[in-house]
C-alpha cells in the first residue's frame, strides 16, 4: 500500500437506514440509498434528518444530482443487470425512463458539467454517456491503479478535475485519487481511508462517502 496521511474526517452522520450505498449531493441535501431496503433518502447534512425517501425499482448503486433531478445506476432482476434511471424529488422515479448501462454493467456515476459518465469497478474505467446511453469516450486507469487498487467505487468531477476512490488489494481500505491527466490517464493518490467505503460526492465544499460497514456517511477533506 502506498505510504500517506489519512483524510481527515469533519463530519460523521448516521446513515439513514443500513447498508448505505449510492451518495448524491444537490447542495442542501445529500442523497443516499440503501442495499437493504432499496429506497433512496434525502437527509439533512447538518443534523441527519429524514427530508424525503421513495422506493427504487431494483437496488441503487450509484447516484449524481443533476439540476433538480437525480440520475442513479439500478441493480435489477437475478442477473443484476444494471439500468440508468431519472429520479425526480417529490414525484419519485420516472419509470419510462429507463436506460440499459453497456454491457449490462457499471456502478457509479460523475458529471463533467457535458456528459454522463458511468465507472464499471472491476474494470476500472469510465464510460461517457450520451443521451441514448451510448458510449462516447472510454478512459482507461487500470493501468495507473495497477498494484494498490482492486477497483473504483467511487466517482466525482470537482471544477474540470476527476477524483476516484479506489477500493485497496485488502478489500478492507480505500485510497483517494486525483486524476492529474485525463488524456494521459495519470493519478496521484491523495489520501487513504481506513474503512470500506462506497460511493463519492462532492456538496460544493468537502467530500463524502458512505462508510459501509459503519452504516455512516463521512464527509472529508484530503
């Protein structure tokens, strides 16, 4: 594992309900869905209120806020075939809007400020999206995450720049990544985690991610 200073943890909430997984941030609310109860929450990031929860077709992997509404990757059927879905605060999922992720997969989504971007974990790539959910560009970090990272699990643009989060080989700990050429697909990893987490949000000022087997949601700074 590579040496370097830990985030630094400011706030620490309570997850909504257990097993936290896809985490959006709209500014005044954090968005987070639960593998357990497969319902998407509105919670409070000052003081973890319950704001709003609707149920999800399937299991919500992966979310982003988009303007007023909420783009989230959906696990569904036996197979786990993974689905783009439209979530509209108040008015609940838009169920004509379903689109099909290449190939059945991906996990997290990123918003360039032009285009959706969906990561496929394993792989550790990141697909641009078009409207039909076709693929524009591929970028490739298998490379640049090769001998300390197993897979992304998480995904976000902060003013041009791309961070990832990328689960450890131990299965057990995350790093935290700046991408410092998206053509050359270069990294610096920033910071670790010392938990298993899941997920990567930005509110406009710090960071959060879900802190899975703590059932939390922590925002940071590196």
């Amino acid at each position: 594992m590579i040496e370097m200073e830990m985030i630094r943890e400011i706030v620490r909430l309570p997850a909504p309900a257990p097993e936290p997984q896809a985490l959006a941030a709209d500014g005044e609310r954090l968005w987070v869905s639960s593998m357990q109860t497969s319902r998407l929450y509105a919670v409070s990031p000052t003081d973890d209120r319950i704001l709003e929860e609707s149920q999800a077709p399937g299991k919500p992997i992966g979310a982003i806020a988009l303007g007023d509404e909420l783009r989230f990757v959906s696990s569904e059927g036996a197979d786990d075939d993974r689905y783009l879905r439209r979530f509209v605060p108040g008015h609940g999922v838009k169920e004509h809007d379903r689109l099909a992720c290449p190939d059945f997969t991906g996990s997290q989504l990123a918003f360039d400020g032009r285009h959706l971007w969906l990561s496929q974990a394993v792989r550790k790539r990141l697909l641009a999206l078009d409207a039909a959910g076709s693929i524009l560009t591929t970028m490739d970090f298998s490379e640049a995450l090769s001998g300390f990272a197993r897979g992304t699990v998480g995904c976000c643009f902060v003013e041009g720049t791309l961070y990832l989060l990328a689960r450890n080989t131990d299965d057990a700990t995350n790093t935290f990544v700046r991408v410092t050429s998206l053509e050359e697909r270069t990294v610096e990893a920033l910071a670790h985690l010392s938990f298993r987490s899941v997920s990567l949000a930005h509110d406009g000022t710090r960071f959060w991610t879900a802190d899975k087997p703590a059932n939390s949601l922590v925002a940071f700074t590196a």
